[in-house]
C-alpha cells in the first residue's frame, strides 16, 4: 500500500492527497507534524534518496539556516536536523513500498501510476 508523508497543510501534498483518492490508489497518510518521524524512518530516506532531492532547498525553513546548519544537511549531522525540523524535507513524499517519490511533478505522478 502507498504511504504518503507530508504535512496536511502543505498545498501541494493536499494536491497529492485529492489525487492519490481520484486515481482510487489505496494510502495511508502521515502528517510529520502531528505525528514526528522515526529515526529509522529518516534514515532509511537518507540512505536512500538523494540530498539533493530530499532536501527542500527553496522553503523557508532551509533559508533560515544559518550556514553551519546547511552545511549539517550535506554531512553525516543531517538525521538530528531533520528530526528537529522535517519541514526541511520536500513533500509530498511517497513510499511505494518498492522505493520512494518525492515531490508531486507530471514526472512523478506518471511514476506513481506506472
């Protein structure tokens, strides 16, 4: 079953939401925010995604870093700062059981249906 993670009040994962219930796609949603996420979890994502993708680089929440913190995200210190502050991660985030998505393109969406 598909688990989407991400924050309820983000436009762009309700997007992802309203569409995941159009395609009739079987999910869980996970609100970070209401219910924080596990080490494990952060780190698998970590293991398994890219820096460049799963770091959200152009949100609020990263420009307000101070540079020692960004430079934190690049290195092994990322997991504490993630934990401390999801927002840092782009959402949506989709597990498909099989590997991740990240974010809610044309791209991504064809991967989810694919």
């Amino acid at each position: 079953m598909l688990k989407i993670y991400g924050i309820r009040n983000c436009d762009t994962v309700r997007k992802a939401l309203k569409w995941a219930e159009e395609q009739g796609l079987e999910f869980t949603f996970h609100d970070y925010r209401k219910d924080p996420l596990s080490p494990e979890t952060v780190e698998k994502w970590l293991s398994a995604i890219d820096r460049s993708k799963l770091v959200n680089k152009r949100g609020t929440t990263y420009r307000n870093l101070d540079d020692a913190a960004k430079a934190q995200l690049e290195g092994e210190g990322a997991l504490p700062l993630l934990l401390e502050q999801p927002t840092l991660m782009k959402r949506p985030l989709f597990d498909t059981g099989r590997g991740y998505v990240v974010g809610f393109t044309d791209a991504e969406r064809a991967v989810l249906l694919g």
